[in-house]
C-alpha cells in the first residue's frame, strides 16, 4: 500500500483535530500534525507565518497534501489586530501555497462563508465574495493567493463550525451547552441565517477531497439553513436543557466589533456531486456531538437518554 503524508496545520484547533482523527482512521496516510506552540507532545511545531520554516517543514517531510486548518478565527479582533489576521490568514496562506507548489503536494485549505455581504444567501461557488469584516477580507485574500500560487489546490468554504473537541475555543455549540447548564440566560440573534456545519462532517469532506484528488472550490456546509436562535433552541433540545432560557434578539442589540452577513447560507451541489458527501441533519449532528461528550465525561447532560 503506498503510503501518503499529509501536514495538517492548526491540528489541535476543532477543525485541526477532527481532520487528525479522520486521517489517522485510514492506514495509508502518514501525518505530521503541526501547531503553533512549540514543545506539545505528538505535534511539530509550525508557525504558518514563519516563511522559512514553512518551507524547511514540508521540504524535509515531503508530503503529498498540506491541510491548513490553521487560521486567525476572532472575527471582532480581526478588526482591531488587522496586521496579524492578515499575516495568518493570507500571507501565510501565501507561503503554503509557494511551499505545495514547489515540492509538488496538494493544497486543501479552508475558508468561510464570511467572504459574502449576506444579502442574498444560497451562495454558490461562482457567486461574488464581497466581504463586510476585516476576518472576511483576510481569509478571500488568503484564497486568492491559493489560486495563484498552486495549481492543485482545493478551497473548502465552510460556515457555523461546531463540534466538541478537548481544549478548544469555544463555538457556539459548546457556548450555547455552557450557558444553559449553568442556568445563564442567554441572547441570540435570529436575524443572522446560515447552516451550521459539524466539524467531524468537514473533516470527512476534506479526506474525500484528497482520496478523489478533487481540485478547485466547494461549498461544504451543513444542508438546513437557519437563525442563530432556531440552532441555539436546537441544541437546548437534543441536550435537554431549557430553551425559555433563549431570549431571540436582533444584531443591532449586539454591540460586536465586526459587521456579520445576515444571510451567507450555501448551495453545497458541487460537494455533493463532486464529492459525493451527504451531510446528515442538524438534529443527527448534535446527536453525535453529544454522544462524544457524554464519552469524555464532558457535561452534566440533563436529560440521560
Ligand atoms: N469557526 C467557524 O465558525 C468557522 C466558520 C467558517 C470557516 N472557518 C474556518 O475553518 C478553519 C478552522 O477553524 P476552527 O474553528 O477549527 O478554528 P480554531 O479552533 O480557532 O483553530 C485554528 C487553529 O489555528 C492555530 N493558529 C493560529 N495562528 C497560527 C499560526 N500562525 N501558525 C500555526 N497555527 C496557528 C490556532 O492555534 P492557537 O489556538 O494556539 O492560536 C488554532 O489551533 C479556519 O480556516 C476558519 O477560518 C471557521
């Protein structure tokens, strides 16, 4: 069996993680799971913004695909910290891209829904990105960049990223579960709509991807599109907690740093086509989120089914 190496970036963040557990199921990838900090047990250390050691890390392992699920992801920083979410989230993307095309690996590399203005929604792959927050603008660079750079590249936009790993940042999965098991009441907005996407599902995405040597952009996402506050009653439901704790709100009644589209739902066709996935509901996703954190003993669950 010929055995393919694969660096994976950002591998202890959600998306990092799940790709890691993905990838190690499967006998004939060798990894080399990378993260930002140096001396973790397991992990090389690689700063994606350290153009030389970019280039020493993917020279000296030879992979034949480079995931980079590394990313500067605080949307209402980015605002404020703009040279280092720019610096992250293209320049560097810049120098995997130089580095893939050099030693001849592929690219897969990971961008958002926050490209579009959230006009319109049901954004397609030839719909116009016209990015309203500076995390937006960053990450379309980032992606123009992947374009230019390498020919064999897939840019996988994906939105709402949820799921339960150990020693992440809080999504709003893990936020909205937090929250309501202390007995906080929480806000959420319901004029924001998008499809919540369970980061396991992505990673099994990204691996297809590679095992089709599929090139070029997708749209992977969770299939229902819905507010902020239907998903936070969702989640109160599969995890048996109290809903009537949700109070719906609108944006406007949020003083974030950051602009967010109202609408940035996807149509995910070409995924489904090309990829051949079949994103399972909401309600089957938090179901297995759950699961997993029952397994690591990770919440008092309410209701024990
Ligand atoms: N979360 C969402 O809702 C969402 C939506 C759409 C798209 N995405 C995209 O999905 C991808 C994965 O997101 P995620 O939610 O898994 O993010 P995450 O949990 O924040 O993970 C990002 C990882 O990147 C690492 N990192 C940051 N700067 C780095 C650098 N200079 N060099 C190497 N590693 C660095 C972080 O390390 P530290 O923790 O040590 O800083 C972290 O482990 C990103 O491309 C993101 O833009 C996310």
């Amino acid at each position: 069996m010929t055995e393919k190496r694969v660096i994976i970036t950002g591998a202890r963040g959600l998306l990092g993680q799940k790709i890691v557990e993905v990838f190690k199921r499967e006998s004939e990838y060798e990894l080399m799971p990378c993260v930002l900090e140096d001396g973790v047990e397991g992990y090389f250390s690689l700063d994606i913004t350290d153009h030389h050691k970019v280039m020493d890390a993917v020279s000296s392992f030879k992979p034949s695909v480079i995931v980079n699920a590394a990313a500067y992801t605080d949307v209402d920083n980015a605002e404020v910290e703009k040279e280092l979410a720019y610096k992250v989230n293209a320049t560097a993307v810049g120098y995997l891209a130089e580095a893939a095309n050099v030693f001849n690996a592929k690219l897969v590399h990971i961008s958002t829904d926050y490209v579009f203005d959230g006009q319109k929604g049901n954004y397609s792959e030839e719909s116009k990105p016209e990015p309203i927050n500076y995390y937006g603008k960053s990450k379309l660079a980032g992606e123009n960049l992947v374009r230019a750079k390498v020919q064999d590249y897939a840019i996988l936009r994906t939105q709402v990223l949820y799921g339960f790993a150990s020693d992440v940042k809080k999504n709003f999965a893990l936020w909205v579960i937090d929250k309501l098991s202390k007995g906080e009441n929480i806000r959420v907005v319901d004029d924001q709509i998008g499809n919540p996407t369970l980061a396991d599902e992505l990673a099994f995405a990204i691996l297809k991807v590679c095992q089709r040597k599929s090139v070029g952009l997708y749209h992977v996402s969770g299939f229902e599109t819905i507010s902020r506050y239907e998903f936070a009653n969702r989640i109160a439901e599969e995890f048996g907690l109290d809903y009537s704790s949700i109070k719906a709100i609108k944006s406007d009644e949020l003083s974030q740093h950051a602009r967010r589209p109202k609408d940035s739902s996807f149509i995910c066709l070409k995924a489904q086509a090309e990829l051949g996935i079949n994103m399972p509901s909401v309600k089957d996703s938090l179901s297995l989120m759950k699961q997993q954190m029952k397994r690591a003993g990770a919440v008092e669950l309410q209701n024990k089914n």
